[in-house]
C-alpha cells in the first residue's frame, strides 16, 4: 500500500485522482485551502479509512514537510487555475504556482533525502503559448507574448514550475514527472473560472444564449478527466518517465462553436450562439489562443495511452453532472 499525498484534491482532478488511488487501495491524503476545491467534491472517500483531508495551503511549510515525511507519491495539482481567475488575479497566480511548488520540491528534498518518493508535476498546454505549429510536441519551444499581456503569467508560471521540477531532478535527484495537461473536462469542473465546456453547459441549461469568443475558431482538444487521472498514475510509476514532460490529452480538435452546438443539440437544438469579443471579456491586453493540439506520441509510445471517452461522452456527463449539481445562472 503506498502513501499518496494529492496537493490541491479538493479540485476537480485531484477529486478524481483521490477516488481512483483509494479504489487502487493506496492510503491517501488531500491537502487544499478551499479557495476553488470543496469538501462535496471528496464526499464518496470522505469516510473512508484510507482518506484524510487536512485544510491548510502548500506555502505552510511546516504542514508540508510533516505531510512529506510520510509520503510515497506525491501528485502537486494545487494551483490557481481558469482563464477568468488568471485574467482578474494574477499576482495570486502567480504566487501559488510558483512559490507552492518552490516549497513543495525544497521540502521534498529535505525531507525525502535516501527514501524513494515520487513527484509528479501537473503542468499546462498553456506553456506552450502561442506557438504556430499545428501540433505541440514537448521539445518545442514556448512562444509567450509580451508581459504586459496578462494572459501569459499562468504559462510562464508553469514553466517555471517545470523547469525547477527538473532541476531538483538532475540536480537533487528527486523523482520527477512532469505532465503538461491540454483540456481536461468532466464531472465536477466549474464554468465559474471561465472553463469553456461547463461554462456552455451551464448557459444552455439555463436557456442560453451560448456565447463563444470572438468568431469562435479557436481550436481545442477535450479529454475526459477520467482518461487522464489513470495516464497520470502510470506515468508517475513508470521508471522511463522519470525527468521527462509528457503531454496528455485528446488530439481530436473541434472549434469552439462547433463545441456550442454540440451541446446546443443535446439540450435544445433550438438555443442560440451569441459571438463576444474576447477583449471585452478580459481586456484588450488579454491574448487569445488561436490553436492547442497536442503531440500524444511519446505518451502513447511510453504508456499505451489510448482515451476511451468520446467529446460527446464529455459533454453528457458534463450535462448530467451540471444538471444535478450547478445552481442554475441567474
Ligand atoms: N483542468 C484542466 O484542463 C487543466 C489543464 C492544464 C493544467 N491543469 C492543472 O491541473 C491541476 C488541477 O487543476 P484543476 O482543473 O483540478 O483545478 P481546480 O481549481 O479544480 O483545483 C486546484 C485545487 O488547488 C487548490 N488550491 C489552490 N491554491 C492552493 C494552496 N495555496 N494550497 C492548497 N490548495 C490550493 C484549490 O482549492 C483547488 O481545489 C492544476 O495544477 C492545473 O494547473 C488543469
């Protein structure tokens, strides 16, 4: 039985990844300050005796050195997340992604020293920025846009996060994965910080209108968070993985406005499309991402990374979760 601690489970992906290791039978503790995560999240491991939940931040280093000390695994997904949370704060974004993950490896380098503990590293196709190739592979470079644009601080952030990951790595030989994750969607994930799937879900169930961004070409690929949760497990316990960055995702792209009216036709066929410029949402300053496919052959060749779920299982099990759960819009 290892010891799995999930920074950041009370999230929607960490909330996953906590049931499937419990369901592996590993013995498992989320940390996370409640700031986006809930504890409604965990309520199927809640009671388990394998589960603990502590409530406190990774920037308490006491905490998480005394958390480390026990840890087999380590999955670090605290972060601030969402387009609309990196627009409207980015001095938090940036302070949680980087100094949380600045402690979090200090730590574990004190801590972990002649003990077998393992990190792995959720990153971001964000890091990626606006690079113009048609698929993203992981040795190619990162093209960010200017500082002024605030969009970059979350990618930036993140690949400086990866780059220090893999310094302890090299330099400290700590055990390191690093995944960089492109859309990931499902049960659970809130529209609130402007995540696209669910923010549409959440729209339609309330009788529109469905509003994409601009002329709504942008081009993404989803994947359901249960194909990921398993493809971060087995990369994290796969020795060739080790010091690598692994993209996971789909690499099925669909436009935003064909995403709106898919789920336009599973709720009603009827509900219209509303375009708004991107600026002003977020500010003239606030680029957009034109194009995110990601490149899935060092992860199909390393793991056998084959998703089982369809964009269309996606969207209807957003749906049934929204349906059930979400307060509708106002
Ligand atoms: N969802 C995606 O499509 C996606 C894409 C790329 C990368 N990621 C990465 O995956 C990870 C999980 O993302 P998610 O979608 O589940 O987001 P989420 O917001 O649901 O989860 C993040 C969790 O971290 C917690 N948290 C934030 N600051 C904290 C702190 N200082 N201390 C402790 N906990 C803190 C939040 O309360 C939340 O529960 C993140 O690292 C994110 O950057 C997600």
């Amino acid at each position: 039985m290892l010891n799995c601690l999930i920074t950041g489970g009370a999230g929607f992906i960490g909330s996953h990844l906590a049931e499937e290791l419990i369901a592996e039978s590993q013995r498992v503790t989320v940390i996370d300050d409640l700031s986006t995560g809930c504890r409604e999240n965990l309520a199927s491991v809640w009671s388990h005796p394998r589960f603990r939940f502590v409530e406190g931040s990774v920037f308490d280093r006491h905490l998480i050195a005394e958390l480390l000390a026990e840890a087999d695994e380590v999955y670090h997904l605290a972060a601030v997340v969402g387009v609309a949370r990196v627009a409207h704060s980015a001095i938090q974004t940036i302070k949680t992604n980087l100094h949380g993950t600045l402690v979090l490896l200090e730590e574990l380098a004190r801590t972990a020293a002649g003990r077998q503990v393992r990190l792995l590293l959720p990153s971001s196709s964000e890091v990626y920025g606006n690079n113009p190739k048609p698929l993203w592979h992981e040795d190619d470079c990162l093209m960010f846009g200017p500082t002024t644009s605030r969009r970059w601080c979350y990618g930036l952030a993140k690949a400086v996060d990866e780059m220090l990951a893999l310094a302890y790595w090299r330099e400290m030989g700590l055990s390191v994965v690093v995944v960089r994750l492109f859309n990931v969607s499902g049960p659970r994930q809130s529209g609130k910080h402007g995540m696209v799937l669910p923010r549409l879900v959440e729209a339609a169930l309330s009788g529109g209108p469905l509003t994409v961004h601009d002329d709504g070409q942008q081009v993404r690929c989803f994947v359901h968070v249960a194909d990921v949760v398993p493809a971060m497990i087995a990369l994290m316990r796969h020795p060739e993985a080790v010091g690598s960055v692994f993209n996971i995702g789909s690499d099925q792209p669909v436009t935003i406005l064909e995403l709106a009216r898919e789920v336009a036709a599973l709720i009603d066929p009827g509900l219209r499309v509303e375009f708004r410029q991107f600026a002003a949402q977020y500010g003239s300053n606030f680029e957009e991402c034109t194009r995110r496919v990601p490149d899935l052959s060092r992860l199909r060749q390393t793991i056998g990374f084959a998703p089982r779920h369809t964009l269309q299982d996606i969207i209807r099990d957003v749906i049934e979760w929204t349906k059930a759960h979400a307060a509708p819009q106002q």
